[in-house]
C-alpha cells in the first residue's frame, strides 16, 4: 500500500452508514477502549458530533480542525484513526491530490453479545484488562433470568392495539457494522480442493464460516495445512462445517501445541499505552522497537531468528498473562535480563525483577527503562556483593543514559545498538 502522508490542510467528510445509540457508547467505552485506546474512542465520538443526528453526510472539515478538537498531533490522530478501521468501527477513503481529500464511513460497535462471541475481540479484552475485571465486566452484560412458571402472558398484539392506516411507509436508517481489518493467509481456494467433493457441501463455505476461519487462523496462528485439518474433522454428515466443532478443535490444537490458551505473545503494546511523540534521538527509536514489537518476535530476534523455547514461552506467557505486564515492559525486561544474565533468560532471575517491576506499576517502555537505570546505579552505589555470580557487573544495555549518550561507542555496543534498530 502507498504511503500517505497525512497534512493538516487534507480535508474530510464523514458518511453516515448507521445509528449510534446510547447503549453503543457505553460499549465503546467498557468492550472497545481497554483494546484501541481512549484516543481512538474521542476520534469516533468526534466525528460522530461533528455530524448533525439526522444527517446522513457532514460538512467538509480539514485535519486541523481535528488536531484543535482532540488537542493531538497527526500521527497519533492517524494511529487512532487505524484502530477504528481495524476493530470495524471505520471505513477509509482518500483521493490523492495538491490536498488530499478523506471521505471516513462510520460503523456501529459490536452489541455485547456479539463482541463476546467474537474469537479475536474476547480474547484480546481478557489479556487487556485481566480475568477478574474481564469477568466483572461480563456480569454486567448478562441476562437476568426470572422465573414465570406462574405466570401468564397478556401481551397484546400490534393488530388488537392498532388500526391499520394508509399511511406511507418511510425506510428507517439501519444499524451497519464491519467484520475485523484483518490481512490473512487463509487460500480458501486450497482449502475448498483439498477436501474431496463427496465429503463438503458446495455451500459448506458461507461468508460467515470464511469470518470464522479467518479470525481462528488469525488468534491461534494457524496456517493453511493445519486449518484444512481442523476443517476435515468439523465436517457434519451433510459436508457443511460445525462451527461450533471448529472452534473447539482449533482451541484443543493450540492446547495441544502450546499447553496453554493464545495470549499476548504476539500481541504489541496497545496504542494508548504508546508514546505520541516522533522517533528522534537513538533512545527515542529504541523505545519505537519496544513498543512495536511483540515479545514473541522481539525474543525470536534476539536468539538470532529462531523460535523460542516452549520454556521460554511460559515465562512470556507469566510475565504478560499472571503479572500482566505491558509487551513493551516485558521487551524491556527481556533486553535488560539477556544483558546482565550472560543472554540467557533465568526464570528466578527474571520473576525477581519481573516481580519488583509489577509493584512499580510500570506501564510504558519509558517508564520501565528510566526504572532500571535508576535500580542498576542504586546497586552500583551500594556496591552490593549479593548479586549472582552469572551476571556481569558492569553489562548494562544499551539504551542506559551513559551508554547511548556517548559520541563514541564500543564495536559491541554498536553492534547491540544496530541489532535493535534493525526493523525500524
């Protein structure tokens, strides 16, 4: 996809495509905003006011008028703008000129009950906010039962309570919502000649089962050769998928594998936990690495492109699941720990750290960085001989104030520095 730049001066119009009711607001605010950030939530709730309720297109407007509104730069507004388009919440559409002109089409959010049922969004919330909260929020969103046994049912129909009349009928708007911006893999065309004729149904891949396989493929990280086996053995007797069934296997495979549920390995740092200003000095990119990067490929880069261990994955797995510590936190961590531990990561080491860095409430790259630098200068001042033996005194990463500061730096230090910045 081309890159465009985004200018104060490139205009906008907002299109209508649904209906925002109160109850969506408070969906925003509780399902959606632990997930895409409350920057992206007041860029939706702004160009929602920015159109008048029975209007169906706004005025046009210019991106100033959004930085003064929401009192951001244009990049985090575009980053903002990105997460509703990835959640379903926006369509983009922009016509490339000496001023670029936006056309942004609005969508409603889940209903609870739809976002519950999503693969991708329910979990995504569960490793945002963490079981108790997840569950508390659950509650809130549940049915109440009442028994009416002893009841009986007076409801009137329409036809008993009114006359029917002649008058005409006006189409009410409807409620639209969009499926997941999600690029996948998935070759339905494989999929669909692999499996024998007699055994599928012509009709067994409906758009709804394509959403489903698509958004499996995307939370468990499967691939072609493994979801057309999940397929093959969700079949019914009459060739058309389970979906039910799909979705079990696809959990029990990644079970199987992994010995745990999908978490936040692969996740990267949500962007309202992100810093807003522009990578300029080298600990500025650093930090644009930290939080870019999902620990599952940040320690992948690290052991030189090579898969981490299934033990490796667990103490990822703890840092971000039980202590529920950022992905940029726990990059951080892991970049400090390799260094100062002869790069191997040791679990009492690390769960030590990890640990003291959970009282902290550490949630940024920034915040973890700036924290480690001042523990290491403590231990160095109290000249402490309690640390273990394996670990280097005098190994500090390279993002350490004294280290990144220097005009000149050490064959290593360039090299760790060059490491990092790799993918920027």
């Amino acid at each position: 996809m081309k890159l465009i730049t985004l200018l104060p001066a490139d205009r906008y119009v907002l299109i209508n495509k649904t209906i925002l009711t109160e109850i969506d607001k408070k969906n925003l605010i509780n399902l959606y905003e632990p997930i895409i950030g409350f920057c992206a939530v007041s860029l939706y709730l702004t160009f929602f006011s920015d159109l008048d309720r029975l209007e169906l297109m706004s005025k046009d407007f210019t991106h100033h008028h959004l930085m003064n509104i929401l009192k951001c730069d244009l990049e985090t507004i575009k980053q903002a703008r990105e997460a509703l388009e990835a959640v379903g919440l926006l369509k983009t559409y922009v016509k490339v000129g000496d001023v670029n002109s936006y056309v942004y089409e609005l969508y409603s959010p889940l209903t609870a009950q739809e976002f519950y049922n999503n693969p991708i969004l329910n979990i995504v919330l569960y490793n945002n906010i963490g079981e108790a909260e997840y569950n508390s929020l659950k509650n809130i969103y549940q049915d109440v039962n009442i028994d009416l046994t002893d009841y009986e049912e007076i409801t009137k129909t329409l036809n008993e309570t009114f006359e029917a009349t002649n008058i005409p009928l006006v189409e009410a708007k409807k409620r639209n919502t969009l499926p997941l911006n999600i690029t996948s893999d998935i070759d339905f065309d494989f999929l669909i000649s692999s499996i024998p004729k007699t055994m599928l149904n012509p009709k067994a891949f409906t758009k709804k089962i394509r959403e489903l396989i698509i958004n499996l493929s995307f939370i468990y990280n499967l691939d072609n050769l493994q979801m057309l086996e999940l397929i093959r053995t969700s079949l019914t007797s009459s060739g058309h998928i389970d979906s039910d069934e799909l979705r079990k296997k696809a959990r029990k495979n990644y079970q199987f594998n992994n010995d745990a549920m999908p978490t936040l390995v692969y996740r990267e740092t949500p962007e309202y936990l992100k810093t807003s200003s522009q990578a300029v000095s080298k600990k500025d990119k650093i930090i644009a690495v930290f939080e870019n990067t999902s620990p599952y490929d940040f320690l992948k880069d690290k052991y030189g492109g090579n898969k981490p261990t299934p033990r490796d994955l667990k103490l990822l797995e703890s840092l971000l699941i039980d202590l529920e510590l950022p992905p940029a936190v726990v990059n951080v961590l892991i970049d400090y720990v390799l260094r100062k531990n002869n790069n191997r990561l040791s679990q009492s080491y690390l769960e030590t750290i990890a640990g003291q860095w959970k009282r902290q409430n550490l949630k940024t790259a920034k915040e973890a960085m700036e924290f480690a630098e001042q523990e290491h200068k403590k231990m160095q001042a109290k000249g402490s001989k309690t640390k273990p033996k394996s670990l280097k005194e005098n190994a500090v990463p390279i993002w350490f104030n004294e280290n990144i500061a220097k005009e000149q730096t050490s064959e290593e230090e360039q090299k760790e520095l060059e490491n990092l910045l790799k993918n920027i």
